[in-house]
C-alpha cells in the first residue's frame, strides 16, 4: 500500500523477537491517516494474540491507538525463560 503525501503518513514498526522470523525487524511504512496500531498488525501478518507489549513512541499503547506522522511503533511477544 503506496500512498501520495496528501493521503497517507510514515511511520516505522519495530519487531522483537520471534515477531521477526519472517519479517523485517525494523520497517518504515506508508499508512492512511487514521491507521491504527492494529491495522499496522494486520497488514504486517502479525496476530494480536501473539503480541503483549505494545510502544508507540516509547509509551505503553493499545491496538485501537490511531497514529500520526512520525510515530515509532513496536510490537513485542511474549518472552520465555528458564
């Protein structure tokens, strides 16, 4: 999804640990204006169930935050140890 300046923002989208296989791990993106955080997920193939942490900006976010131009999102699953 390519977007002209007048119809669309760029953002960039972080990826940790097993969200990256696959994917890039970091990646700047053309989105609508009004995307949100989850949209961003879908077009990613990144599940919402296999995501609990959410930044945007450095700051805790939920799926239904809408972006604006600029914003950094990362997206962080769950993390095993033993």
């Amino acid at each position: 999804m390519r977007l002209d300046a007048s119809e669309g923002m760029r953002i960039t989208v972080r990826l940790f640990a097993t969200l990256s296989r696959g994917r890039p791990g970091e990646e700047a993106l053309e989105v609508d204006q009004d995307a949100t955080v989850l949209q961003v997920m879908k077009r990613l193939g990144v599940p919402e169930g296999e995501v609990v942490l959410i930044f945007v900006n450095g700051r805790h976010a939920k799926p239904d935050l809408h972006l604006t131009e600029g914003d950094e999102v990362a997206l962080v699953p769950p993390i095993g140890g033993g």
